[in-house]
C-alpha cells in the first residue's frame, strides 16, 4: 500500500486536483480543478499577447499614415504599458505555477499519510491557514513585487530621453550595456562615483553624529543634579516634533547667504557671513549640522529609554571599585546601548543613504557643479535619482543606479548586522 503518494501526485501532475481527488477531498480536488481551468484560460487566450509584449516591446512605433491625401498620425506601441501588463502577466503565470507545485506536494504528502493511516478530516485543515494568506499574498505580490521587477527590467532597457520615450519612440532591451554605459563612460561615471562617494561619507558622518549626539545629549540630562529634566527633554523634542519639511525650509532661509538671520548676526558683530549654501564645503556642512538637529532627539529619546533599564547595582559596583565616570561608560553604559540600538543604528545608516528630505529641501542637490552630470555637490544618489527622473527623463540609468544602491545597502546591512553583538549573543538581554 505505498502507492497512494506517487498516484495522487502523478494525478495532480495531470490536472491540477485530480491527486485531491484520488485522495478522497473533493471540495480541495474541485477548487484546484477550477484554478486549473481558469489559470489555462487566461494564459491562452488573456495572458500570452501580454508576455509577447514583454519579449518584444513593441514593433511598431507613433508614425503618419497616408490616408487618401492626408497623412494622418497613427498612434503605435507603447513600451511602457507593454512592459507593465507583461510583468504582470508574468506574475499571474509565476503565481499559476507555485500553485501548481503545491497542488502536486498537497497531493503527495496527503497520499504519504494515507499510507500511514492517519484520519483525512484533520487533514483538511491544513488549507484554512493558506485561505486567509491568499488575499495578503496577492497584494504582495502586485503591490509589491511588480513595481520592483518593473525598476529592475527599466535598468536593461534604453528608456532615456531624447530618442526612447513612448509613444513617440520604442523601447528596446540593451542587456547590460545601460550599466556599462554607467561605469565606463566618463560623463556618467565621473558623476556616479563623485556622488556615491558623498553619499557614503554622508551617510556615516549623519549616523555617526546623530547617534553620539543623542547618547550625548541623554547622558547629560539624565545627570544627577541636572535641574528642569522635563524642560531640557521638552526642548530637545520640539524639532523632532515639527513636521520636518517646515523645519528645513525655515533653516534654508536663515542660512541664506544675503538675507538670512546667521549671516546677519555674523555682520552685526563685524564678522563677514559665510556661504553656507553656495560653498561645495560649506553646504555639505551645513546639511550634517541642521540634519544632527532633526537627528539627535530620535537618538536622544531611545537612549533615555534603554539607560532607565541598565540596572543601578552595575554602577555601585563600579563605584566600590573605583571606576571613574569614563570606565563607567565604557563598560557598563555604552556597550547595554550599543547592544540595544545596533540595529536601529543599521537602519538609520541605511536611512541617510536615502534621506532625500535633508538634501532637497535644504539645497535642492546645489551648488551646481561642471565635474557631473545632472547633479549637484551635495546631491545624494537617491536626489540625483529624482533629478534623472522627473528632470532629465534618464529612466534607464537611473533604474541602474536605484539596483546599485539596493545592493550596496542590503550587503553592507546583513554583513554589518551579522558583526553586532545583537544578532550573535540576542539572549543576552531578556
């Protein structure tokens, strides 16, 4: 009696639910029979002309047609859309597919307990969990899903102005060559390793002194004798409270090198103002010092929470000891928060690799420099993706850089995160 898996998993190799159905579930046999059908259906008659497509891109572009003595414009393929509904026909076929596969292991593994005797009603049950995930699997997988295969398919294509914007022009695949395009040619890789250089350099001087600074900033006002605690916390808290775009669009007008309140403080006092904007050093200073003002309360306020739970008897230990304020940190305080915002400290480097608000808001990407290409001094990859974008329409270069920066971020955060004490020793605190 060992022949109940290989049928019923034969069977449902044949048609979608017949393995069911040699199993004795027929309600589970009909539904699979019925996604059988309709998954056929749609793929024969709806689907396939979509993924033809999706190879294809369209043949034939936006072109003036004779029609008696009047050309006339015929509107032609559009790429774009072609490439939209083809990888969501992929979708819909990749999706046919897993349930095909798990149709054919249902039935398999139901047929193995068969042959072990074991009562089919409690076996039933096993499909009620994947019913209430279907709906969430679904908007995952169109929500989700297609709009990054639909970025990533960009970055093989040579959708970029002037010659390839539908419906004017086609779209065509180039393979690799848009990236070649990005790291060989001095026009774009004189820009995109000028920029990703700032951006690493932003990115670790935005963590860094956000993150000290909030440690910093918590230590002294959890000091004993520290008067008016609740106002120093209130006052550390209001520009984290402001919604962020008014905070950096008030700081962009007092750093104003003419007329803003700074430089003329500066002047009052005989000094002459600075071009806190308009200077390539000086700009990218300001953007570090007005993001440490938004960043430091976030910091400020998890480490308050995490120095509330380091117990006390640590530090009169410490104290029976001898320990100065400094090894007390060092050994008891720093690495408690250490442990604790690893993590989030991941995260946030992460974060500023993409801080868009900070940059735009503040300088807008300026000041404009001649060494890159449609970028400024302070422009990080993600503005000048936005510049690419919705300035210049360099879909295809910019869809090439936003994969760069995915995998730049998803390497450095799993083999940073694998590094932390958080993920190695995470029983250490309960």
């Amino acid at each position: 009696m060992k022949r109940h898996a290989a049928a019923a998993g034969w069977l449902s190799a044949l048609c979608m639910g017949l393995g069911q159905w040699y199993n004795r579930q027929y309600a589970k046999g009909l539904l699979f029979v019925l996604i059988h059908a309709a998954g056929i259906f749609l793929i024969a008659s709806k689907l396939f002309p979509y993924l033809q497509g999706l190879v294809t891109l369209g043949t034939k572009g936006q072109h003036l047609e004779k029609v008696g003595k009047i050309y006339k414009n015929v509107p032609g393929d559009h790429s774009v859309f072609m490439m939209i509904h083809g990888v969501l026909a992929a979708l819909v076929v990749l999706l046919y597919v897993v349930i095909y596969m798990m149709n054919i292991r249902d039935a398999v593994a139901i047929g193995r307990k068969r042959e072990q005797g074991r009562d089919l009603k409690d076996l039933q049950s096993t499909m009620f969990p994947w019913m209430l995930l279907a709906l969430p699997i679904i908007g995952v997988v169109f929500f989700t899903i297609m709009p990054i295969v639909f970025t990533s398919l960009i970055a093989f294509t040579n959708y970029a102005s002037p010659n390839h914007i539908p419906p004017k022009n086609l779209v065509d695949w180039v393979g690799f060559a848009t990236f070649h395009k990005l790291f060989t040619l001095n026009v774009w890789s004189n820009t995109f390793f000028g920029v990703l250089t700032w951006t690493i350099i932003w990115a670790i001087m935005a963590t860094v002194t956000c993150y000290f600074g909030g440690i910093l900033v918590a230590l002294l006002i959890n000091q004993q004798g520290i008067k008016f605690k609740g106002f120093w916390r209130m006052l550390f808290i209001i520009p984290y409270a402001i919604p962020q775009f008014v905070s950096l669009l008030i700081m962009k007008n007092m750093l104003n090198e003419k007329f803003g309140p700074i430089n003329q403080y500066f002047r009052a006092f005989g000094l002459e103002g600075l071009p806190w904007l308009n200077d390539p050093f000086w700009a990218k200073v300001s953007v570090i010092v007005v993001n440490m003002w938004i960043g430091i309360p976030v910091t400020m306020v998890l480490v308050m929470g995490i120095l509330t739970n380091i117990s006390k008897d640590l530090y009169e230990a410490a104290d029976v000891d001898g320990a100065s304020s400094w090894m007390k940190f060092r050994n008891i305080t720093m690495p408690y928060v250490l442990f604790a915002t690893a993590p989030i400290l991941i995260t946030q480097f992460a974060g500023n690799i993409n801080n868009f608000n900070v940059i735009f808001l503040l300088t807008g990407g300026n000041p404009a420099t001649m060494n890159y290409n449609n970028a400024g001094e302070t422009d990080l990859l993600v503005t000048w993706l936005y510049k690419l974008t919705l300035d210049f329409n360099q879909y295809n270069i910019a869809a090439a850089v936003s994969i760069l920066i995915f995998l730049f971020i998803a390497t450095m955060a799993i083999l940073l995160y694998r590094r932390t004490r958080s993920f190695k020793e995470e029983d250490m605190i309960q």
